[in-house]
C-alpha cells in the first residue's frame, strides 16, 4: 500500500542569520486531499515549499517528497518528475508566446496530456499567438497551471496562487483545483486568504512564525473546534482548567475564553464545577481559529 503521506517533515529549520524563517516544522500532509497551508504573510510558508523542492537548502532537520528525501539531490530530483509547481512569480520564458511555451514544455514530459492543454487553453482562453510577457498575472497564472494539468502530476504545489487575482480570476483557479484533485492529482496549496482555503481545502494546517500551530480537516472543524466562555463572579480559576482538548485560554476580567479542538461537554461541566455562573458554547469558523493560533498569548 503506497504511503498516504505525500510530504513529511521532521524538525525541519531553516535560518537566515539569527532570525528562524522556518523552526522545527513537523508537517504531514495526506495523498488525495486539497490541503491549505495557512499563514500571515513572512510565516514562512514559502520557504518551506523552497526546501521541499530543493530551492533551498534546510539549515536542520528532514523532510520527504513523495517518499523522497529532500537533503539528497538524486532523490528529490526523481519526486520532483511527479510534482508540478506553480511559484506567486510565476516565473515563465516572457519572450516566448502562449503556444510556444507550451510547444517547448510538452517536450520534456512523455506523459503529456495534448487534449488536456488543448481544452484549458480554450477554457482559459489564453491567446497563443501572445508574448508570455504581454499577458496579465491572471492569464500568467492561468498558463502556469495549464503547464502543471497537462502533466497530470501526483502532486501540485502551489504557493500564494491567487496573489494578484480579480475576484474572478480567483473564481475559475478555485475551480480548476477542485477539478485536477477530482481526477487524482494531491493539491497542497499556500494562502493567507481564509476564505480561498475555506472554499476548497480537505485539510488544514496554520503556520505561524514558522511552526506548525494547529493542523486538522474542515470537517474535525465544524463537529469538534468551540469556543466556550465562563463567566465567573470573581477571579476566574485559569490554573485550575487543564484538561485533554483545551488549545487555548485567554483570561478578560472575569471571564475565561477557551478554545477546544474535542471533549467540550466535558470541558463545559468542568467548568460548571467550578462555580462558573455562566458557560456559553459557540462553534468557531476557520476565521476564528486562525486569528486564535496566531495571535500572541495575553
């Protein structure tokens, strides 16, 4: 049975002086789903995607691609024939015209779906007789996921894809990742834009400051993540609330608010013990536990 993993790290660190991009990341992410990789702006996502795909070089620690490490050259060379990326640049040959570009890049790849190229071309109504260097972000963007699809990679790495984008333009990219991961292709895609990650995302994963701060599934999100909050007639107990679930608790006045990623009802009656005069139970969107995960600790 093939591994489920299709990327895997293990206290992977990369350093720029004294200043940590990426701390003792441990990662895992799934085959088959479309997984968000979540983060303020300079969290380090992309250099994270960079030492994935041997752009740059881990200061510490491991990682696998496709079961292939990513510290040795011959490896990571042979994960990256399966793994297609499309980088927030968008780096192509701007002198080159549409149908040029996709002329020279079919022809390094014999799995290369001709019809497949031909349909988004059509669809994306990319104009082929056109510099690269003419087009807009949106329509570059478009090519470079044209060039991606038309491999059928087992994995497609996007990083900050709709950087740039119309609300329209971001429409049909969302579009088109959901339909390359119905037809097989694992999708792992870098964001700050909540809502892009919400739309598509299997899974979830925040990072902040370069650690890994909460990862879990759209769906473990809606049945299990709550916000509660106790409402005390004196100084709330915080020391006394430790209990499997509990993520976080921030204190105001009297009040406890805390968030839980399971066991709530448990941790409600806890409270409740604990002579709390009120206990508000809420469930937390994506927004919610983001902007929890990444704010400092009160």
């Amino acid at each position: 049975m093939p591994d489920p993993r299709v990327i895997e790290t293990h206290q992977l660190t990369k350093r720029f002086g004294q200043f940590a991009a990426v701390d003792a990341l441990d990662l895992a992410v799934r085959a088959d789903h479309i997984t968000g990789f979540l983060g303020r702006n300079g969290a380090g996502k992309s250099t994270t995607i960079k030492m994935l795909l041997s752009m740059t070089h881990p200061t510490s620690g491991t990682g696998t691609l496709l079961g292939e490490r990513i510290d040795d050259p011959k490896q990571n060379c042979e994960a990256r024939r399966n793994v297609a990326y499309v980088g927030e640049d968008k780096q192509l040959y701007g002198y080159m015209t549409v149908e040029e570009l996709i002329r020279f890049t079919r022809s390094f790849y014999a799995d290369w779906r001709p019809e497949v190229a031909k349909r988004l071309l059509s669809e994306y109504q990319l104009p082929p007789q056109r510099k690269v260097r003419a087009l807009s972000k949106g329509m570059r963007t478009k090519l470079a996921l044209l060039l991606a699809l038309a491999r059928k990679p087992q994995l497609l790495i996007l990083d900050e894809p709709s950087e740039g984008l119309d609300p329209v333009a971001i429409e049909e990219l969302l579009q088109t990742l959901v339909g390359a991961a119905s037809e097989g292709t694992t999708i792992f895609f870098s964001s700050h834009q909540i809502a892009e990650v919400e739309r598509i995302a299997d899974r979830v994963c925040i990072l902040d400051h370069g650690t890994l701060v909460e990862e879990f599934s759209l769906d473990e999100l809606r049945e299990n993540y709550r916000r509660i909050t106790f409402g005390f007639s004196a100084k709330p107990p915080v020391d006394e609330l430790r209990m499997p679930g509990i993520r976080r608790i921030r204190r105001a006045d009297r009040q406890l608010s805390v968030l839980v990623s399971g066991n709530a009802d448990a941790i409600a009656a806890e409270g409740r013990s604990m002579d709390a005069v009120s206990v508000d139970v809420v469930p937390m969107s994506l927004r919610e536990v983001f902007l929890e995960s990444v704010q400092a600790e009160a």
